[in-house]
C-alpha cells in the first residue's frame, strides 16, 4: 500500500515558515492551507514526504 504524509507550512510576511498540521489527504492539505492564509500568513506551501523522509514541494498558495 502507497502511503503519503503532507505537511501544510505557513509563511509569514517575514519569511519565516511555520509548520501548520499534517494529513494524509492532499485535498485537505489544500483545503488547509486555504483556510490558512490571512493577512499576517501571506503564502502557505504543501510538501510531501519522499520515502527517504525528505520533504518534496507539491504546491504554493498565495493570498490575495
């Protein structure tokens, strides 16, 4: 069976990034990250975990 974890990060206006939850659903990272974004929280990204444990970027979100 093919199992993958997702890990929505949050990017403040400063650059910093902070971790925001976890899932195994790339719909609910997206869903997630969506919800996310305000105006101190201007960019969320998605990574998925390779099977080495490495994170891989799958997407950037950006606020208005």
């Amino acid at each position: 069976m093919n199992w993958e974890l997702y890990e929505v990060w949050s990017v403040d206006e400063d650059g910093a990034e902070d971790l925001v939850d976890t899932t195994a659903s790339l719909k609910e990272a997206r869903a997630i990250a969506e919800a996310n974004l305000t105006e101190y929280y201007v960019e969320c990204i998605i990574y998925a975990e390779n099977p080495e444990g490495e994170l891989i970027e799958i997407e950037r979100i950006q606020g208005l």
